[in-house]
C-alpha cells in the first residue's frame, strides 16, 4: 500500500517538474546571484531524482527488494561483539 503510494506521489512530481522544467528552459529566465545562469539548471534535478525513486518503488511492488531487505535484516538482528578493550600503554 505505501510503495504504490509512493509510486502515485512520485508519477505526479515527475509530471510536474518536468513541465516546470520544460516553461523555465522556454521562458530563458536568468538567476542573478553571484553568479548568473539560467534557471532551468536548478529545476533540472528533481525530474530524474524522482524517476529513480520510482524504479525504487515499482521494484518494491515486484518484490525484488525483499531478498536483500530480509538479508539485512538477518544481519542486523544478530548481537554485536563485544569491543576489544585496549591494553593500557606504559
């Protein structure tokens, strides 16, 4: 339920910042800051940052993450050694 969720959000952010991208490359907006460039550099990211969290969502679904889920887990759910205690220095 939370991974189509997330899939769902994911699809509508791509979808809009994708158009945003799209209307500040054709607009040619420039930031003027210390240094000028052209806006669409900074709306250029969350287009594929959201793709790839919905790779990550749609593999979850198929189920091919638990594997290493439950491997991580199995390693993580053993008790820790004790740490070596140092000799004293003389």
């Amino acid at each position: 339920m939370a991974n189509g969720t997330g899939l769902l959000i994911c699809a509508v952010l791509v979808v809009y910042s994708v158009r945003q991208l799209l209307r500040s490359y054709a607009s040619g907006n420039q930031v003027y800051e210390t240094f000028v460039y052209p806006e669409w550099y900074q709306y250029a990211v969350p287009p594929p940052v959201f793709l790839m969290l919905m790779v990550l969502f749609v593999r979850r679904l198929r189920g091919h993450d638990q594997r290493s889920h439950d491997a991580w887990a199995k390693d993580f759910s053993r008790p820790m050694a004790a740490p070596a205690t140092l000799a004293p220095v003389r």
